[in-house]
C-alpha cells in the first residue's frame, strides 16, 4: 500500500524508484513484472503465480531482464555494491517463471553489478554486461553464451570503452555507446566486429550512454543522459539514429530543475522493439518532459 501511495507522484516514485520497471510477455502467455524488490508472475488474466523476492538491489538494470525465443528467462543483478562486498549472481528460469535459480556467480571483490543480458537474433546466443571501474577497467566486461546461460564466454575487458549498459546488433557487428558517466573517460560510440571481435571507436557522444534499441527495418536508436559527470558535454539528453556508419542527433532535452539524486536527464526505450515500426520511448527527469512515453508519429 506504501509503495502503491508512494507511486501516485511522479517526483516520490522516482526519488524511492517505487512503480513498475519491466514487463515481459513470456513464452506461454503469462507476464513477468518488476517492482522494487519484488518480481510479479501474471497469468492473462491478472491473477498473480508467483512473488520472487530472493535477488539483491532494488531492481535489475533497465536492460537486465531478458526472455530468450525458446522461453527461458534471464535475471542480472543490479546493485550499488560501493565497496565490492557482494557476490553478483545471474539468475535464470526455465519453467517460465515459477522459479529462479543462480546460473552464474561473480564472487565479492570482482565487479560492482551487472548492465545487461540480451539475445542476439543473428547468432542466437546471449551477451551479458558488467560494470564499472576497477584496475585498468578490469570490472568492465563483455560475455557471451551459446548454451543457454550454462558457460560464458569472456569477450572483451579492461577500459571505460567495454562498459555499456545495453547493445544494438547489425548483420555483422555489436554497436554500444559507453556509460562512463561519473568519471573522466570521453564517452564514445562504439563498434564490435562480430568476426574479429576487435572494437572501434565510431565518434564521442555527450554525455553517458543511457539507451539503445533496435527497430523494424534495421533501425536502430541510442540516447545520451545527464548524471553530473565531469566528462559531460552540457545539460542536454540526445536522441540519436544510426545511419550509415555514424549516430545523428534527431532531438535533445534539458535536464529539468530537480536534482539528480531525484531522477537522472534521461530517455529509455521499452525491451522487444525489435519488430516495431514506430520509435517508442519514455522521457525522465527533463524539462517539459518529466516522466512522458513518446512514440513516433509518421
């Protein structure tokens, strides 16, 4: 009921991060919905399966929920974890889910928390990311998994330009842009090869990283957010389109008058936009726009 009071207010629910944060159609029907501390089973009609409460922080990362073709679900933890004094787990499910269980472990001292865990269409299999500093970058890392989440595979480390909380896929490469928002590290663009797995520096963004989906027709999109970082640009959020080799700049808004412990100058897009054929987001924490979903009008 607190959180359900809480959640009525726009600044409350951001500051507390109370209100409703993934909602996943799963492979037999059912939904699967995430609060603050709590995840949500639905049948189609309403009724509530299952309450899981067994993972650590409040949520998982906005691209940390992830429904593979074949219906098994996977969870990434997502947690502050300042000092580094907690084991990180990947959780998965495959019984559409009823029941999680750790699939991976990352003991204490050796990340912060995990970005995301995202199916790849082109090579049907799993990559996963972790953040956010460590020695030489070392917490900063890119996996992938061709069974299901049983073996991972470390692809790439080290350095601000392996940290990204999300990626788009192409044909033949992996695109992200770094979320180096709170250090000194320029922001940049990047893309993976998919064959050499060698990464280049595509251009600079903003600011961090903060969004990116892929669309109908191989449009793919990435935003730009203001967190109060050193190595911001100004006090704009960008949306950008991929084209031909490079992002471009279609819109941008400025952070709004509250402070950023409130809600961070963002623009995040749904999961499962890969079939959509209009754009579709949401705005928060900008000027005009506190908390608004866009969707493209053409």
């Amino acid at each position: 009921m607190k959180d359900r009071l809480l959640g009525c207010h726009r600044l409350s629910s951001q500051l507390l991060r109370v209100g409703l944060h993934h909602l996943l159609p799963l492979k037999n029907g059912n939904i699967l919905v995430t609060a603050k501390r709590r995840t949500y089973l639905y049948d189609k009609d309403g009724n509530v399966l299952n309450v899981w409460t067994g993972y650590q922080g409040n949520k998982p990362g906005h691209q940390g929920v992830c429904v593979t073709p074949e219906g098994t679900i996977f969870f990434a933890e997502y947690l502050l974890n300042p000092n580094r004094d907690h084991d990180i787990h990947l959780w998965r499910s495959i019984d559409n889910g009823m029941t999680f269980n750790v699939v991976k472990t990352w003991e204490e001292g050796d990340i912060r928390h995990l970005h995301f865990v995202k199916w790849d269409k082109y090579e049907h299999c799993l990559w996963l990311g972790t953040g956010d500093y460590g020695d030489n970058g070392s917490e900063n890392r890119l996996y992938r998994s061709a069974d299901n989440g049983e073996t991972w595979e470390l692809v790439g480390q080290y350095s601000q330009d392996w940290r990204a909380i999300g990626i788009c896929f192409t044909e033949d490469a992996l695109l992200w842009g770094t979320d180096a928002g709170s250090c000194s590290d320029t922001v940049h663009f990047v893309r993976m090869d998919r064959k050499t797995r060698k990464i280049e520096i595509i251009q600079d963004f903003e600011g961090p990283c903060h969004g990116c989906a892929s669309f109908a027709g191989g449009r793919a999109f990435f935003s730009t957010g203001v967190e109060g970082g050193e190595n911001e640009k100004d006090r704009y959020s960008r949306m950008k389109e991929y084209h031909d080799g490079r992002c471009e700049n279609v819109w941008k808004l400025e952070k709004d008058c509250w402070p950023l412990i409130v809600q961070y100058g963002v623009m995040r897009f749904p999961l499962g936009t890969d079939m959509c054929n209009h754009v579709v987001f949401t705005t928060m924490g900008l000027k005009g726009y506190g908390e608004c979903v866009m969707i493209e009008d053409k």
